[in-house]
C-alpha cells in the first residue's frame, strides 16, 4: 500500500490524474487515477512520513491534529494538496493512532484469528481482510466481531 501511495503521488506530479466527475457511475471502478485514489494512498504516505520524520509520535501515535499539522507541512514539502483525510485502511489507520502498538495488535489478532480460520472458511476470511486492507476505515470499531461470527458461522 505504501508503494502504491508512493505511485499515486508520482501520477499526481506528472499531472495524470483524472477528475472524479469524469469518471463517475460503474466506470470508476476501473479508474485507479482519480482523486480519490491519491488523496487515499496521500494519507497512507504522510502517516509513515510523520513516523520517519517524527518517531516520537511511534510510541504514542497520531492525534487528529498532529495528523492535521504534520500531514499539512509534508504536503506542503512535497507540492502536493492535502485535504485532512486519515487513512482509508485498516492497518494504517491503527498504525496512526497506536504507533508501533500495532505490531502487538496484529500479533494478537493473528493469534485467535488462527484458532477458527480454517479451509471451509478461508475464502470468507480473505474477502473481510481485502476489504480490511483496502477500505477499511469502516471497520476499526467492529470489524473483528463481524469476522469472527462470519467465520464461526461458516467453520463447518
């Protein structure tokens, strides 16, 4: 993910991205340089480069308005608009608000995730955590609740 912001950036510098409301309706589905992409892969990059520029902040994470006030300087540094948007993705979004703590998160998650994931459920399993991944900002209250009943409920 933090390639693909790398990328997204690069795209948004060469002047390749195209306007949301070129692209909207099924086709933007196919559409990866929209607006919408780069400000998402943008706030992937700006929270690991508060972390590089900043590693006070891995301790402790990311307050909102550390995130606000360091994401604004980094866009600023790299010529790039910022928004305010916070990652749209679950790991970076933890990796933000817990810092390093996200390491023991995902170690412990693993841990009892392995207990019930198994071959009849594995595809399910795969689903959630793509989504996970890629959006999932939704997630970041309940979403292990919500894998763990699809799961269960699918073990046999």
């Amino acid at each position: 993910m933090f390639g693909l912001a790398i990328l997204q950036i690069s795209v948004f510098l060469n002047n390749r991205i195209v306007a949301m409301q070129l692209n909207s309706g099924f086709a933007r589905m196919f559409q990866l340089n929209d607006y919408s992409n780069f400000y998402r892969m943008l706030a992937i990059f700006i929270v690991v480069a508060i972390y590089v520029y900043y590693p006070k902040f891995l301790l402790v994470g990311i307050t909102d308005d550390e995130y606000l006030l360091y994401g604004r300087e980094i866009a600023n540094n790299l010529n790039v608009p910022f928004i305010g948007i916070g990652p749209h993705n679950l790991f970076f979004s933890h990796l933000k608000i817990y810092g390093i703590g996200v390491v023991f998160e995902v170690f412990f998650i693993s841990k009892y995730l392995k207990k019930i994931v198994n071959k009849n459920n594995f595809g399910f399993f795969i689903a959630v955590l793509l989504y996970a991944i890629v959006m999932g900002s939704g997630f970041n209250n309940w979403w292990l609740f919500l894998i763990t009943i699809v799961l269960i409920v699918n073990e046999k």
